[in-house]
C-alpha cells in the first residue's frame, strides 16, 4: 500500500540556504571572475572565485586545527581585502561566527565587544595591532591573534600567541567538506556603533545573509549581475560591507575592495584601475571624493550609480553627481538591526522621466521597502499606523526575515513592539514619512528631533537645506536648551578651506538670507556656529550627543 503524501505539505526539497553555497556558487560558475585588492603591503592583489574558494577551505581546516568548533566566536578587526572575505567564508561555512570589529570605536568600546562575544581567536591587519596591545591582559577569552600581511612583513608586537595567516594557511589542506549546517544557525555577528551606552550584538543566520544577499542583487535594488564591476567602499567591518561580500559571488561580479584607501585620490586610482561601476558608502565618503575630482580636474566615467546610506543624501550631492558626471545616486536606507538594506531608490523609467527637481526630492529620500521588508509609521501616543501621504510624521517600524528578533546576550525589549494586530515590530528610533507611492523618508532620529514649542523641527531636513548653500562643506543641527520655547535649533556649519579670500568666505549673514526661502520661518536656527570639523561616529555618522552636551545651554547661557 503506497503512502499518499500530505495536501498540506509542500513536496520540495528542504535545501538549507548556506553561506558556503555562496562561494562554492561563484567558484563553479564564474571561477575566473575577479576579486580586486588594494593591500596594506602597497600593491593591487587579484585573483579569481575559485582561488578564493580553495584558501577559504585552507583556512576552515586551520581553524578546526586550533580547536574551533561550530558556534565560537571568531573576531576581525581589518579593512576590506582578499584575506578578510576569506575570513568571511572560512569561519562561517565551518559552523563558527564571524564577528567583525569596528576598529574605529573607542577602545573601551573594542575591549567591552570582544570580552561580550568571547573571541577566541582574533583575525588583525598589522596597522590594528596597536590597538590589541593596551587591552591584550584583559581579553580573557582570546586564545591566538592572526595577522593578516605577508609572511615576511610581520611586524614586532607585544602581543603573545601572535601567528601568521600566510604561513597558517600554507600549512593546511585546500580539500573540505563544508558541514550541512541548519540554516538557522548563527554565521555572522555585528556590533552597533553605541552612540548611546554600550554597543548591542545582532546575529545573523546563514539563512537570513543568504536571503539578504537575494533580495539585494535584484535590478529593483543594487542591480547586481555578472558584468557588474562594484567596489564597497563601506567596510568590511560596518555591517558586513552592507552584504557585498555574499551578494557579489551569488552574482558571479567582479568585487574590488579599497582596503584602507578611503580617501580621494586612492579610490580615483582603484577606479580607474578596475573600471568600477557601483559603488556602496556613506555621504562623507562621495563628498571627499568629489573634493578630490573637482580639484584635479578628473572625471570617473565607468560609474554609472553610487549607493549611499549611512545618513541622509543632501540634495546637492545628488545634484552633483547627476550633472558633473551622469552618476545615479541609489538612495539606501538601513540598519545593523536589518542586515543592513531595508529600502532603496533604484533607477526606473518613471523615475528619470520626472523634472529634476522631483527626481532629486525621491533620490534624497530612503526609497522604498525591497521585497520582504516591511515598514510602518507609528503615532507615539496611540500606537496606531498613520497614513502614507508623506505628510504623517511617525515611528519608523519595520519587519521582515533577516531583521533581528533580539539582541545577542541582551534582555533589552523595548524596542521590539506588537501593534493593535499581534504583530512584532522593531522600533528603529527613526522619526519618518512614508508617501503614497512607499517612498520612505527618515525625519530625524527621535533623540535627535528638535521638540520647539510643541511642534517638531526636523534637524535632517534643515540640515540638508543649509547644506545646498555654496561654500558649505558640511552641516549639523541639534536642538539645545530655550526658556520659552522649550528647545531651538542651534545650526553648525563647516565652510569650504578652498575659499582664500576672507571677502568670499561664508557669514551668518548669508546663511540666514539664503534659508529665508527654503524653511519655514519658526525653523530658522536660533544661532549659527562655523567650526574646523563636526564630530562623527565610527561609522561616519555625525555624532549630535557630543555636540548637545557642550552647547545644550548655549541660547540660555548668551540671551
């Protein structure tokens, strides 16, 4: 008597989605493709998906030579090159975590992350050991520290347990069977930046970075294919470079990866070297390089779109990537809490049929929710969905398979809110709008919101309206201490160093005439402070919490 399969049960098979399909994919199909290096050691590194594949294996059967077994955490502390995507692929196709470091944080921060996650082992470019060396007696759980540079480059260290990657990996063998993990476990492990007490771990499964990387190739998203030539310029260790480094081999894409080479004239250079047509990083970052073309009277033909999140893209960024070099810029919006992409502003016909003017408003705004996410906006006191007319100002809240469910090691619960249905949201802290056709803009943090007489000022939004005055380079608001009003805006503003002449450099005078039109009149700041720099967050963030604690009761203090 044959058995009858249930109605109710889909009859496919139960494939589990693995990050070592991602490389073992890429090393099959497009084996030749390139990954593209600049290293610390000076030179440009290339080599294809297949050699990546094998020395990927190579270190697997190092790791579990040193003892590590499936679910240890493994740290890294490194920029973006062919040895850090390796670590990518050999720590999480064995079953262990790759937890990467963000060496830009303070130290006590890096200390706090690498005892909460108990590393065992730490994977360090040479330029990183300086800051492994205050701290090493007070990391309990690190058994070994891995340099990442040529063997005959190891620099002299204090540290103990120091071993070569090079010479590590010549040591092991290239065949290993990646184990069938469930696609529940753990691969990857990111901090947030902790602009507020100490930084939260987010978990990754390999399902949810495999799915991730899916929904992020897509043309209504990074539009990532074979023939795609794309350079993050977001480091490897801030969010797993935004998922590039899964996204790119699922694509078979040539993936060029900048090391430490942030500035303007290195990334010109790798550009025109590799022939980079996409390219993922914060706006200081496009800011730096622009400065950098503009002076050298240099052009970057092969890029088509540069993806910017991180912060909101000022419309004069925008501008100027559109009309001095016929660059789309890709508005992206996301969090560590969601992978990170979440939302995005593709190109469409629609779009790029539009006046300038409404174009470059959709490319300043966050975009739209990519397929699997969903987001809602929240009244504060209600806790009801508002409407998505663009006008409604609520709490951001999203959902979806790869936003986290909780942190790792963490009780905190208050993000995490069920609406009037039963449903679990993570509440962002972002204040948004959301219009009729799902574009998503991000008002303000909800700290970050300047609360004046009642009524809420966006610090973004005047934030991006000082930023299109000519000879601004960059701008901060925040809201500081009003006996009447409660809080006032108190705008900051870097001025272009190009300038020589005092006669054309930049005044209050001419600040306040040109946002006469393009503010509201109550918005318009209570004072406006030119400064040498801006203080930013190890992730390029502008970090406003400093800025408050100085000047929260700078109007009260000079009535």
């Amino acid at each position: 008597m044959s058995i009858q399969p249930s109605l109710t049960t889909g009859q496919m098979m139960a494939q589990p989605l693995l990050i070592s399909d991602l490389i073992e994919y890429a090393a099959q199909h497009f084996g030749k493709q390139q990954i593209i290096s600049k290293r610390l050691e000076g030179d440009i590194h290339r080599y294809g998906y297949q050699d990546a594949l094998l020395r990927s294996k190579r270190l697997a059967n190092a790791l579990t030579a040193l003892g590590v077994e499936q679910g240890d955490r493994i740290g890294t502390l490194a920029w973006n090159g062919y040895r850090h995507f390796e670590c990518y692929y050999g720590i999480s196709g064995m079953g262990a975590i790759c937890h990467t470091i963000n060496p830009r944080l303070f130290s006590e921060q890096i200390e706090y992350i690498i005892q909460h996650a108990e590393d065992s082992y730490l994977f360090v470019d040479a330029c990183f050991l300086s800051i492994l060396e205050p701290i090493a007696d007070r990391l309990i759980s690190v058994k070994g520290i891995i340099v990442m540079i040529d063997e005959d480059q190891m620099p002299n260290t204090s540290l103990v347990n120091v071993i070569n990657y090079e010479q590590l990996l010549s040591e092991h063998s290239e065949d290993y069977l990646w184990p069938q993990l469930e696609p529940s476990t753990a691969a990857c492990l990111c901090y947030t930046s902790g602009t507020t007490g100490n930084p939260k771990g987010v978990l990754y499964s390999h399902q949810s970075t495999v799915l991730h990387a899916f929904a992020s190739r897509n043309p209504d998203a990074l539009n990532i294919a074979s023939d795609t030539i794309v350079m993050p310029v977001v480091p490897m260790y801030h969010v797993c470079a935004w998922g590039l480094p899964y996204i790119a081999p699922m694509s078979g894409a040539t993936l060029v990866l900048p090391g430490d080479g942030m500035g303007g004239e290195d990334l010109y250079r790798l550009i025109d070297h590799a022939k980079v047509d996409l390219m993922l990083g914060v706006p200081t970052v496009w800011l730096g390089l622009i400065e950098y073309l503009k002076q050298h009277g240099l052009s970057i033909p092969s890029v088509k779109t540069v993806g910017v999140g991180g912060a909101a893209s000022p419309k004069i960024l925008v501008e100027t990537l559109d009309k001095d070099y016929g660059i789309y810029l890709l508005p992206i919006w996301g969090m560590t809490e969601t992978s990170p992409l979440a939302t995005l502003g593709s190109a469409n016909k629609q779009l790029l049929a539009l006046p300038e003017d409404e174009r470059y408003a959709l490319q300043s705004s966050a975009g739209k929710p990519m397929f699997g996410i969903e987001i809602e906006i929240f009244d504060e006191e209600t806790n009801t969905k508002l409407a998505h007319d663009g006008e409604a100002r609520g709490l951001l809240r999203v959902r979806g398979p790869w936003v986290l469910k909780s942190y790792y090691k963490s009780d905190k619960t208050d993000c995490f809110v069920k609406d009037q249905e039963g449903n679990t949201w993570f509440d962002t802290g972002d204040i948004a709008t959301i219009d009729a056709h799902s574009y998503l803009r991000i008002v303000d943090r909800a700290k970050d919101v300047v609360k004046s007489g009642g009524e809420w000022i966006s610090s973004i939004d005047l934030e991006n309206a000082a930023q299109g005055c000519e000879g601004v380079v960059e701008a901060c608001v925040i809201g500081v201490k009003h006996i009447k009003w409660d809080e006032r805006p108190l705008l900051f503003i870097v001025r272009d160093k190009g300038i020589e002449s005092q006669a054309e450099r930049l005044d209050k005078e001419a600040v306040y005439q040109f946002l006469t039109d393009k503010i509201a009149k109550w918005w318009m700041p209570d004072d406006i402070i030119f400064v040498d720099q801006l203080p930013h967050t190890a992730t390029g963030k502008l970090q406003k919490r400093t800025l408050r604690d100085e000047y929260w009761n700078y109007l009260v203090d000079n009535d």
